[in-house]
C-alpha cells in the first residue's frame, strides 16, 4: 500500500504544471474555450449536451442522476463518455 501511495504522489509531482491554474481558460477570447463550447452547441446530441451542462451545474453524479432519473454511476458513466467525445472531437479523432 505504501508503495502504491509513493508511486501516485511521485506521479502527481510529474503531471502537476500539466493541469496548473491557468485564468486564461475563462476568457471570452480565448481559442480553446471557444472551440469547447462550439463542439457542445453543435457536436453532440440534444441528450448528451443536456447532460454535460447540467452536470456543471449539479458539480456531483448524485444529484444529476437524482435530477434525470439515473443512478449516480450511469450518470458518471454517461458524463465521462460524453468527456472523451468532446476531447476525441477537440482533438480532430472524430
């Protein structure tokens, strides 16, 4: 167990500035955000924009799930496929 731990810690020093706080990402003129929202107004399905943006609002599965009438780990299951298209979509895989 403690090894596990040591690898994990070790490996959140290596990825750490991947994911650094970057204010940018909220900018009205920023490129990224902009093709982010393009891709989740016209890529993807009725359903599945529902669901992504009300999850950034419910911030937790539970209450999405409690919200569409899902189980906590289908609500978790659909939001990381709907991710994975948006991040296939982003990076021109699909």
């Amino acid at each position: 167990m403690e090894s596990n731990l040591h690898k994990a810690s070790e490996r959140l020093k290596e990825i750490r500035p991947d994911y650094a706080w970057d204010p940018s990402i909220f900018s009205d003129s920023d490129a990224r955000a902009d093709a982010v929202r393009c891709i989740i107004e016209k890529r993807l399905s009725l359903a599945d924009r529902t669901i992504i943006l009300l999850y950034v609002d419910c911030h937790n599965y539970h209450e999405l799930g409690r919200l569409l009438g899902f189980s906590h780990m289908t609500a978790r299951k659909e939001v990381l496929r709907i991710k994975r298209r948006i991040l296939q979509i982003y990076n021109g895989q699909a």
